[in-house]
C-alpha cells in the first residue's frame, strides 16, 4: 500500500534481515518548526511593541515630568523581553543545527529564529534610544 501523503509513519528504507523472513524498517521522520524559534520571533515582536508605548508614554509624558519614570519602566520591560527574545533566538539556532543526527527529529526554523534575534535586538535598541531622548527632553 502506498503512504499517503502527509502521514507521519512512512517507511524510508527497508533492510531485510539475513537469514530470516523480517526486515528492519526505518522510518521518515518529518520535520518540525521549533517552538524555541516561533517563541523568539513573539517576544521580539512583543519586545518592539513595548518599545513604541516607551516612546507614547515618554513623549506625552515629558512635559509633566512623568514621562521619563514610566517610560524608563516600559524601557526596562522591553530590554527584558527583547534580551528574552535574543536568547531564544540563539538557542533555537543551535537547537535547529543539532537536529536530525542520529535518527531524532528534525527541527526547522532558522529564519524564524533569525527574526527573533532581530527583531529582539531592535525592540532593546529602539527603547533605550527612546529612553534617552525623552530623558532630554524631560530636562529642557
């Protein structure tokens, strides 16, 4: 019977066993995304997301002197979440090249893991550099 498309269990290779009627089979394995990388790219796009509400707050908050206290909380959330996002960004990339040796499963999401680096590493950048600017504003 022939697989099916999509099924999980397909036979890769057959080896008959020497001297017996059985064989050994081995099995394809599909491949996954890693749920590290998927959980990079959320935090980074969550990590740019605080950094925009630093830069709300901050700015509407300059001229009455609480802007640069709840923009430096929101600032430090989104370093947090952006550092979070940049770990497991590395994480999944080393994951993902260590997979599929051996017979265990085999994971993808290299570009996802790469987006979740940057986009981490631009929600950090993006807050500190707001932060600063609101801090000088707030003194003039």
């Amino acid at each position: 019977m022939p697989p099916r498309p999509g099924e999980a269990w397909t036979p890769e290779r057959v080896e008959p066993v020497a001297g017996t009627e059985f064989g050994l089979v081995q099995l394809r394995v599909v491949p996954i995304t890693s749920g590290l990388a998927i959980g990079s790219l959320i935090a980074g796009i969550a990590s740019i997301l605080v950094a925009t509400l630093v830069l709300c707050f901050g700015i509407a908050g300059a001229p009455q002197g609480w802007g640069g206290v709840v923009a430096g909380a929101f600032a430090l959330l989104g370093a947090l979440v952006g550092g979070g996002a940049i770990a497991l960004g590395l994480i999944a990339r080393r994951q993902i090249t260590r997979s599929g040796q051996g017979g265990r499963v085999r994971f993808t999401g290299r570009g996802v893991a790469v987006a979740g680096i940057s986009c981490g590493g631009a929600g950090v950048g993006i807050a500190v550099l707001v932060l600063l600017l609101v801090m000088v504003l707030q003194s003039s």
